[in-house]
C-alpha cells in the first residue's frame, strides 16, 4: 500500500513540475500517466516491486473487485500484475500502454471489460481496412492489436488478450474456469482430441472441393499422429457431411465432448455461423440463440474461429464469440476476427499456429498467438519443415485472392483482424512424449507387440487406427437422387462409420517403466495403421504414435 501511495505521489510530482516548465508537448503523456493514479491497491501490490511488473492489467473499476482472486492467482504461478483503469479514448490507452512498458518489463496485457464507451468498457482502436474492403468489408476494422505495437513496425511486441465480461459475476465464473483448466482435475482425454467443422466456401464445387482437400491436408498432415482428428464438412456430397438435418447437433457434440481446439472454417457473420446448403433447404450451425448449448462435459476447448465478424467485438450486441465465451461450460478462449477475414492469410495464421503449438514452446496462449502472428507476415525459413506447405497456400491463396497484388498486405491486415477473447496467460500444457514401438509377430500378422517406457504411474490407452488418409469403407456416391427426405438416417450413418477409424483399443493400468503388451488385430484390419498411446494420471498426460503396416 506504501510502494503505491508513493508512487501517486512521484506521478503528481512529476506532472506538476512539467506543466510549470511550460512543456506542451508532454501535456498530454503526462495527462496519460494520470490514469495509473487509479491502482487497484486492494489487489496486494504494496508487497511487490512495481518495477517488476510483467503484466499490465487494464481494468474498469466495475470489475476490480472481482479480479482480486485472478490477481492473486497468476501471483502465485510468479507473474506480477499492474492494475489500471482505462482512460477515455483508445489513443490515451495505447500511449498509457507503450509508458508503461518503458518502465517495466511488460509481456502481457490484459483488457477486461466489452470494447466501448463509458466508464464500464475498455476502448478499441479503428484502422482502415486495405484489402478486404474488395471482399465486402467494412471500411474500419475495430482492433485492439495497435496497443502491443510498441514501436510501429505492425509486429505485436506484447501479448494481448480481451477477457469481454458485461459482469463482474461473468469474470468471476472466468477466473473459476481459468483455474479449473490449468489444475487438470478430472478426465484429461480431451486434451489430445481436435475437431474442425467446416462449412462450404460457396465459389462453385470444384473449387470448394478443391479448398475442403487443401483444409483436410493441410491440417492433418501438421497435426502429429499421436492426436486424434475428426473433420465434420458442410457440403452435403461429402462424405464427411451429417446428415444436414443435425449438422448443427453434430458440430455441438464435438465441442460438447471435450477437446483441446474446436475449429471452424467457413464464413461466418456478426451474431452466427454459415448455413448449410442443400436442394432440401438450408440449415444453421450456430448462431447467438442457441450458443447456450456448447455445454463441454469434460475440459474446455480452445475455440478457433476461421471466418468473417464472428469477432465483432465492437458491436453493439454481442457478437457471436462474446457470446460463446460467457458460457458456463463453453470454451476456455478463442480465436477469432473482427470483420471479413481471408483464406490464405488465415491458412498461414493456423499453420504458424500449429507449428508453435506441437513444436514451439512458447508457455501461454498469447505468447503462443503473439508468435504465430509475428511469423504469419514474414517468409519461412527455407530450411524448415513446412516451407513446402507455406509454398502451397501463398499459390492458392493467389489464385483466390481478388487483389493478388495485395498479398503481403493482407497478411498484415490480418495482425489487426484476429485477436484472443481470454486470458493472454492462459498456460499452454504440453504432454510429456511417450517413445511408441510396435512390431508385427512373426507367423502371426493379426498381432503386434507394442512397448514404450512409461514416465509416471497411470492409466494408458492403447489404440490401433487407420491413417487420417484413409477411409474404413468405401464411401456412398452422393447424388440428388438420393437427397430425399429419408436420407436422413443413411447419411449420418455413412458420416459416423467415416468419422471412426478405430481398429481396437486396450485400457490398462501401469506403473512407471517399460512396458509391454500384446494387442489382437481384426482380420479386416491390414495396410497402413497407427498406433496411439495417451498416458494420464494427476502428473499430467503423455502422448506417443507409431506407423504400421499390416501386410
């Protein structure tokens, strides 16, 4: 309490002797600095050295109260916030910001409150839109990202995440959900699990299909194996596509059983989702309305959303990702634009993304984003390993871009459009990696011995699959002829027996060491397999994979 009251006091001063030595051109920093006076004391700052402060909090006063337990928290895990109070305009915050990181080591900021006007928001910045004003946007893109731009290079050189709370009730049900995810009690299962749920880019079928084989590609071939991966897509020729009918159940059930990102790719609008669309009629994914069904039964899943305005933070409702966000048991951050976002700025953004998520190690969610951004807007090294898939979507994305003149500069468009609605700490935990062997049984093909050593006690699963590039069955030609009213039950059928490619799997208890079993294979199960392992117990969780021919 001591350390604040004085530094108050240094701040007057300082203030004063400026204004008599008649320094206009400091009047208005200075009147920046003003805004530090409101310090939420309460929040046990008096006992830390401010100058170690890591992260800048900016918070109204509505809410402060409500942070405390949040403060606290990331206290204990050893960060060191600063509490502030927003000052009117987006250019006093943003000159707030880059003062305070001059005096302190600053790696984090964390806006909370809805982007706005009045003393119960935190405002936003406006910048004019370049490039996807030839998609239809609209001329302005609401962005919060000029605010970690310290030094105007366009390169976000802070973390920066929106926790959108309308209540200090909602930021306390955060707080709560923050700390349940980062404590990894219960089942941990859906920590390996990724869904994507696509919708139709609506060009004309053969370029949709050429899109949902380049999406399928793209993202399987930069997941590691060890992760399972569904992909649910929206056009209803696909065999990857539900019955239409129970598109929007289907695209819940996969956020509802937990896992560690739900992705969306399609378009998308201020308050919803894309529709999907049959010669039967037209069905919605997800719109305002029925966001209180994304109900996760175990973890919370960090929520990627590729599409357009999904994350209109500005807007005077709600938008759609705000909406998701304040659910109980919706998800735990998410990723999403403000206005008309582009298919090859947003390939780059998810591929960097990957990159840094399954073999980077950045420890939080907005290091983790701030990187991928950063490295989104400049060449890949041509000595890494996905150079070839970076060569592959800059020439697709030429190909559909209107303005393909303008391709570094939607790159950089797209710091400002994406943002992270979440706690910019949010811990990113990483499984320990299980070394997975398997070896066919001479004389007997139908069986493997499988071994690996085991970190810690726990419950390992073992599960034999077929490669993402497989199909189990062959799969149902889809014409109009059979899009009839009763199509309904054969097409989720087909999608569900297209969804599973699980050939066995075996649960077991064990101990910390090596480990050894064998595992019975079907007759039909020959060709290409891969072998899963996912260790959990109260020390955390461990993956490992394995490819396997069956001949």
């Amino acid at each position: 309490m001591l350390r604040v009251q004085q530094r108050i006091i240094r701040l007057k001063n300082a203030h004063a002797g400026i204004e008599v030595g008649g320094l206009r051109s400091q009047r208005r920093r200075i009147s920046i600095w003003l805004w530090t006076l409101i310090v939420a004391v309460g929040f046990g700052l008096g006992a830390q050295d401010l100058s170690a402060s890591d992260t800048l909090v900016v918070c109204p006063p509505k809410f402060q109260d409500a942070l405390v337990e949040w403060v606290q928290y990331r206290e204990g895990q050893g960060h060191h916030s600063m509490v502030v109070t927003p000052p009117t305009t987006a250019d006093e915050l943003k000159e707030l910001i880059k003062a305070e990181s001059q005096r302190h080591p600053l790696k984090h900021v964390l806006l909370v409150g809805d982007a706005g006007p009045g003393p119960d928001f935190v405002p936003t910045n406006y910048r004019p839109g370049v490039v996807n004003i030839h998609f239809g946007s609209d001329p302005e893109i609401a962005c919060d990202h000029p605010y970690v731009d310290l030094d105007g290079s366009g390169l976000p050189d802070l973390a920066i995440g929106r926790l959108t709370v309308d209540t200090p009730e909602e930021l306390t049900s955060m707080i709560t959900r923050i700390k349940n995810y980062e404590r990894q009690v219960g089942a941990q299962d859906w920590r390996r699990r990724i869904n994507a749920i696509a919708g139709v880019g609506g060009f004309d079928p053969v370029i949709d299909r050429v899109l949902e084989q380049a999406t399928r590609r793209l993202i399987q071939s930069h997941i590691p194996d060890a992760y399972p991966f569904s992909m649910t897509f929206g056009s209803w020729s696909s065999p990857f596509c539900p019955a239409p009918e129970r598109f929007s159940e289907t695209a819940k059930d996969k956020f509802n059983e937990g896992c560690l990102f739900w992705v969306y790719i399609g378009h998308g609008h201020r308050h919803g989702l894309d529709r999907v669309l049959t010669p039967q009629g037209r069905y919605e994914i997800a719109t305002n309305h029925t966001v209180e069904d994304f109900r996760a039964a175990s973890g919370s899943p960090i929520a990627l959303l590729l599409c357009c305005y999904a994350g209109a933070l500005d807007d005077p409702r709600d938008c759609f990702a705000e909406e998701m966000l304040r659910q109980p048991q919706g998800p735990i951050a998410i990723l999403c634009g403000t206005r008309v976002t582009m298919p090859y700025a947003m390939s780059l953004l998810s591929l960097e993304m990957m990159q840094e998520l399954f073999h980077g190690d950045a420890e939080t969610l907005g290091e983790l984003f701030r990187r991928a951004k950063c490295r989104m807007v400049q060449p890949a090294p041509a000595s890494s390993t996905y150079a070839e898939t970076r060569k592959e979507i800059e020439e697709l994305g030429a190909l559909l871009s209107p303005r393909p003149d303008l391709i570094q500069e939607e790159l950089n468009e797209h710091l400002l459009l994406y943002h992270l609605l979440g706690d910019p700490l949010l811990k990113v935990i990483r499984p320990y990696q299980l070394n997975v062997r398997s070896q066919v049984v001479q004389n007997r093909p139908r069986e493997l011995v499988v071994t690996c050593d085991v970190e810690f006690d726990g419950e390992l699963t073992l599960e034999v699959c077929y490669p993402r590039n497989r199909f189990r069955e062959r799969p149902i030609f889809r014409d109009e002829s059979r899009l009839t009213r009763d199509a309904n039950e054969w097409m989720h059928a087909d999608y569900l027996r297209h969804q599973n490619l699980m050939c066995t799997q075996l649960v077991t208890t064990v101990q910390a060491g090596p480990f050894r079993t064998t595992v019975e294979l079907p007759e039909a199960a020959r060709g290409e397999l891969t072998v899963r392992a996912f260790l959990t117990s109260r020390s955390g969780h461990a993956i490992g994979a394995e490819a396997v021919v069956i001949e």
